[in-house]
C-alpha cells in the first residue's frame, strides 16, 4: 500500500532547543516510520520577522544569515533523527514554486479568512508595523503543504486554524478548476509535550524570552547545568498540595528524557510528604537531560556545513522533482505559462 505523505516545517530559527525536540521533532522522527515525509527549512516564513523598517536589515551583520541557519537547522535536524534516506529535508528558498504558488493561492484565498487568523492578530497587536507578509503568511503555509499533495500535517492545538485554511484554499481551487485537484490535507495532531522555561514557568520554553528560558540541544553540560541548577521551585514543604509549575515542569522533563517510573515516583512520594530535596531532583534532570542529549551531540559533531549543504541540494531536488509536476497542473489549469505544443 502506498503510503501517505506527510509535510512539516520549521523556521530556521538557530538552535534547537528541548521544547522543539518534544513538541514537535521527536514525533516527526517517529512519522518517518509510517509516512512519506516532506520536511521544510521554511526561510521564506522568517523573513516575516522583520519590522521592515530601514534599520532592520534583511542580511543585518551584527546576526547570523537566514542561509547559515537554515544549515545549522538542517544538521540539528539530522542529528536527532530526521533521515534523508527515507525523508526529503530541504530549504523552502531553494524550490521557488512555494512562492510561484502562493501567488495563485493569495487569489484564491479569502480577505476575510485571513483577518480571523489569530496568531495574525496576536502578532499584530503587539507590533507598530504590520508587513503584507505577516498578513499573508498562512497563505504561503498553504502553498507548502498542497504543493506535495500532503495528506497529513503534524500540528498542535494552535496550528489546527492555519490547516483549516489550507483545507478552504484547496477546496476553492478545485472548485474554479472543477476537479479535485488538491486533495483533502488533515490533521495529524501531535501530543505535543509542552516544556516550560525553567525561569518563568508561566510561559512555554522559547528562545524569543532569553537564554536563561530555554535548554539548547547543542549547549554545553556546564551551561545547561547552570539553568537547571537555578529552574524556579518552591519550598518543597507543602505536604499533600498541587505541585507549583515549576515543580511539574522539572517532573515533565524527567519524565520525557527517559527516567524510571521508581525514580520518578519515589521524587513525587518525597514531594507528597514534603521532604523532596529539589537539589537531588535538579541533579536527576541534569542527568537524565544529558543521556538524550549526548548521542545527539555526538551525531551532530560528525557533520559539516559541506556535507550538510550537499543534503539540502539533494532533498531540494527531489522536492522540486513533486513541486514541478504539481505546478504544471496549476498553470495548465490556471490558464497561465508556457502554451502547451
């Protein structure tokens, strides 16, 4: 039986941290084994970080090129898992039929569905210029999905209204072309495990609030543990009570990076009695962080940016083998392009 394909993206944002790796990588890892998997460096989407303001350069020399990131992605990626072998990893860039179709697309695509986009309004509300890109954004995420006739998409909760879009999208062009053109993408939702800053367990772990909210996957054990050694706690002597956030995120982490259920229970049983030495469960977590994190360091260092670039070409060209086919059916169907001989 054929199977169906799968298509991710990620923006190239530097490091990975332990919050992408179970939010998201660890299950794109496991899709491999059930899917046709198209994953995407999305340096386009990036861009719509800018302010566009004359003093926020596009290539700024005080930060790394979205083009030296997008490596550095590529090869984090690859360490913990993602295999070329059996997936197409590629940088979005580097096949410009995404932006070819997005275009179609953003005449297809609703005003008014694009002004209900939550995350548009979150982004907007807290910014004093707002780009057409940013506003647009969805449309493009689109055009990278239905461009590999992706059956399934891997999301959280907070991605389910883009994908809705991308259905509306699909459903629109085969209604102007009459045919079923692009196929029905669903939801494949993740279980994503949410990681916490270990600073402020309020909010989810990012590198947008500061190095000390986030573990990088490439960090040095010393440094990463100085931020468990300093994770937000309590007392400890609260017999009986809820754990505070700080507490059940260390707990999360332990769980997720592999420990036994007799250590994780025998902390939990210290804390219902309100004896737990949070030091003894800091140095757990510590430790438990660095067997996972260890084998992908050691992956990670075998690579080189010469090595990593010669992957990308490759997985850019067998996308581009699928984004040519489909959007040759699009002008054709469009009424644009070359005239057919």
């Amino acid at each position: 039986m054929e199977k169906k394909t799968v298509f991710s993206g990620i923006q190239p944002s530097g490091e990975l941290h332990l919050g992408n790796y179970y939010g998201a990588i660890q299950n794109w890892v496991r899709l491999q084994d059930r899917f046709d998997c198209v994953y995407c460096i999305v340096d386009y989407h990036a861009v719509t970080g800018r302010t566009g303001r004359e003093s926020d350069k596009f290539q700024d020399p005080r930060h790394e090129s979205l083009a030296t990131m997008s490596v550095q992605m590529a090869g984090d990626l690859m360490a913990c898992g993602i295999d070329p072998r059996r997936s197409i990893l590629f940088v979005q860039s580097h096949v410009p039929e995404h932006t070819e179709l997005a275009w179609v697309f953003s005449c297809v695509a609703s005003h008014g569905d694009l002004t209900r986009m939550i995350q548009f309004k979150d982004k907007a509300d807290r910014s004093d210029y707002v780009s057409v890109g940013l506003f647009i954004y969805p449309v493009l995420q689109a055009a990278d999905i239905l461009l590999y006739r992706a059956a399934k998409v891997p999301v959280g909760e907070d991605q389910v209204q883009h994908l809705e879009l991308a259905r509306r999208i699909g459903r629109r062009f085969n209604t102007l072309v009459g045919e079923e053109y692009f196929p029905e993408v669903e939801a494949e939702l993740t279980a994503g495990k949410r990681i916490m800053s270990l600073a402020d367990p309020a909010h989810k772990m990012s590198k947008s609030l500061g190095d000390k909210h986030y573990v990088g996957l490439m960090e040095e054990p010393d440094a990463i543990w100085k931020k468990v050694r300093s994770a937000v706690t309590d007392s400890g002597e609260q017999v009986g009570g809820e754990m505070s956030p700080g507490v059940a995120n260390l707990f999360e982490i332990l769980r997720l990076t592999g420990a036994v259920d007799d250590v994780v229970d025998g902390f939990k049983a210290q804390h219902a009695a309100g004896k737990i030495r949070y030091g003894d469960l800091k140095t757990a977590v510590q430790d438990h962080i660095m067997r996972v994190l260890d084998p992908i360091r050691e992956r990670r260092s075998r690579m080189s940016d010469d090595e990593i670039r010669d992957t990308l070409a490759a997985g850019a060209a067998r996308a581009s083998e699928i984004a040519k086919a489909t959007m040759a059916g699009v002008r054709a169907r469009v009424g644009v392009g070359p005239p057919p001989r």
